[in-house]
C-alpha cells in the first residue's frame, strides 16, 4: 500500500478547506472554525471512501 498519497491528502485538505474558509468570512475565528469542521468532514468522507474502496477491491 502507497501511504505517500495518503501523508499527502491530510494537509492538502486542510489548505483547501483554510482557503475557501478564508474567501468566504472575514473574521479569524469564523475561519478557523469553519475550516476546522469542514476539513473534518471532509476527512471523514475521504476515509470512508477509501476503506469502502479497500474493501471492495479485496
């Protein structure tokens, strides 16, 4: 298994999520916030899929 791809996805994420974050609001701590909750959704989903595709392919 390729964990690179996976050390790579993390914080990836989390810039993409602090950027749209930080487009959309002016206040620090609305960002922050906001970055947080969506980078861990999206962490969420992004895991969920790949175990569902591990799964799958095994």
């Amino acid at each position: 298994m390729d964990l690179s791809l996976l050390t790579q996805a993390a914080p990836l994420t989390a810039i993409v999520c602090l950027v749209y974050t930080a487009t959309r609001f002016e206040l620090p701590e609305k960002i922050i916030r906001s970055a947080l909750v969506m980078y861990g959704k999206t962490m969420v989903f992004l895991v969920s899929a790949w175990c569902l595709l591990y799964w799958v392919s095994g």
